[in-house]
C-alpha cells in the first residue's frame, strides 16, 4: 500500500494532502548534516542559508569531514556568528564521529531507536535534531516528531484537540499518529505545509 493510500483513511489528514507526490531523500555525510541541523535551530530558514555558507567556506570544503571541523578553531566557529553553545556542539558533534568511528553506512544499519540512542548521547543533541536528521537525510519513512512545535500546533488545529495538559496532548497525538504507520514521516511533512500555508 503506498503512503498516500493508508494516509487518505484519516479523512482529516486527507482533507489537507492535495495531489503533489512527496519524495524523501539521503544524503551523504550524515555528520555534516548534523552539524548543520544544530546551526539552523531557531533560526530562520534565509539566515540558516548564511550561516551554512560561512560554516563551509570556514572550512575550505563543500563536503568537510569530521577531522577538517576539528582543524577549525572555537574562536573562528563564534567568528561567523555562531553563538557560544552551538560553536561548541558543533565541535562534540565531529569529535564524538571521530572517536566512535561512525559512518554513514554504519548508522544505516541501525533502526531508528538505536540512531536516536547513539547520537543523543552527544551533548548538545536532542532527540528532536536526531529526528530531523532521519527524516530530512536518513530518508526514514515512519519518524514521528511529538514534540515539534509546528506539528503540535497543527494537530491542535485539524483535529480539535483541547487537552488538559503538555502530557495529554502528546498521549492524544500519539495515539492519532499510530494509525500512520509505517508513514508517520510523510504525514508530518504534510501537517508542516499545511501549518505554514495558513
């Protein structure tokens, strides 16, 4: 059954799909990808663009290693505009690839329990950036991210959800993602457009 099918029988969700056919994708050096997630946090989408931009020219390579972050010093990382916390996350984030021996065919292998496990034990990664991650370049199919604000505030809004408390409305929204399944990924990038063209 493709995604769209087993989606359209949660007839909310259906009403705000449309006909464009979605496509996930994977892409190569997963620690990069990391590494520019935690740059983005609350940032918008234009000046995440500029700090990308800085952050590679920083480092002389459109696809920089582990190794060629850590040849970057702090002082140049805070230099582009990085704040004091994600100048050092990035640096956790090369260090811990180095010292693990991490690769992106190894962390393919994994399930995305274990990928959530291993990467939050990073300090400085939560396990919102490592679903982002999974989703945006492990091309995984069934992420659910619960505690994202924008699909909180769109579940809220399409399914009328007034709940009592944070604990409530996770519970509720779970319980509404399982029917999802194996395609929770695409139903979130559903809720996200449908959140930001309102």
């Amino acid at each position: 059954m493709s995604y769209q099918t087993l989606l359209k029988t949660d007839a909310r969700l259906a009403g705000i799909m449309g006909d464009e056919i979605l496509q996930l994708h994977r892409r190569p050096n997963l620690a990069l990808s990391l590494m520019l997630s935690i740059m983005s946090q609350q940032l918008s989408t234009r000046v995440a663009a500029v700090f990308h931009q800085r952050f590679l020219a920083l480092a002389g390579k459109r696809n920089p290693r582990p190794a060629d972050i850590l040849a970057i010093h702090y002082e140049q990382l805070r230099g582009i505009g990085l704040s004091h916390a994600k100048a050092t996350y990035v640096h956790h984030v090369a260090e811990f690839w180095q010292t693990h021996g991490l690769t992106d065919a190894r962390l393919h292998k994994m399930t995305d329990e274990e990928v959530v496990a291993l990467l939050t034990q990073i300090k400085g990664v939560g396990k919102w950036t490592v679903e982002m991650l999974l989703m945006f370049s492990m091309q995984r199919e069934d992420v659910f991210p619960a505690d994202d604000l924008g699909i909180q505030q769109a579940m809220q809004k399409l399914y009328k959800l007034r709940p009592a408390d944070k604990k409530a409305l996770l519970n509720k929204m779970r319980q509404l993602a399982d029917k999802w399944r194996p395609y929770r990924t695409y139903a979130s990038l559903y809720l996200w457009a449908w959140k930001d063209s309102n």
